[in-house]
C-alpha cells in the first residue's frame, strides 16, 4: 500500500492551504470547497476504519491473542527482518 495515515494529514493540510489561497475567484473557491467535502467524507471512512482495526488489536490483546494481525498496515511497517537462509535460499 502507498499511502499512509500520514499521508492522509499532509492532504488535508494540502486543500486547506488551496481553500486559503486570496488570489482564487469565487468560482474556483466553490470548485475547491466541493472537493475539500469529498476528501473530508473519504477521510473520515479511512479514520473509522483504522480506529475500528486498532479497537480489534486490543481486544485481541487483552485477550492475550496476538493484535498485529488486526493493526492498520502503517502501524506495522517497517524494516523488514532479515529471512532466514536454508540450504543456501532465504526464507
């Protein structure tokens, strides 16, 4: 996946900065505030849907089950381990 949460505030802080431009006309202000709603309604799904997923991982801890599985994927990326060499292939 190419986006990140992260990347999802650096949008939002993006179109505030286009809905703050002065020199734009009332037409392209319209323009921009139309698609400022659509990336507020798109926003907000991928908020519940992260917050529903971490919500699973700590109940899946709590219950002393693994919560990774449950986690948003941004929240487990990283630097991947190393795999294991067998008979000269990795893992």
């Amino acid at each position: 996946m190419k986006n990140k949460l992260a990347d999802l505030n650096n949008h939002l802080f993006a179109q505030l900065e286009r809905l703050s431009d002065e020199n734009m006309s009332a037409e392209q202000i319209a323009t921009e505030a139309k698609r400022g709603d659509a990336m507020v309604a798109v926003a907000e799904q991928i908020i519940r849907n992260a917050s529903l997923q971490l919500q699973a991982a700590k109940i899946a801890f709590d219950a002393g089950a693994d919560p990774v599985p449950y986690l948003p994927v941004q929240a487990i990326e990283g630097p991947k381990p190393a795999g294991k060499t067998i008979e000269g292939r990795k893992s």
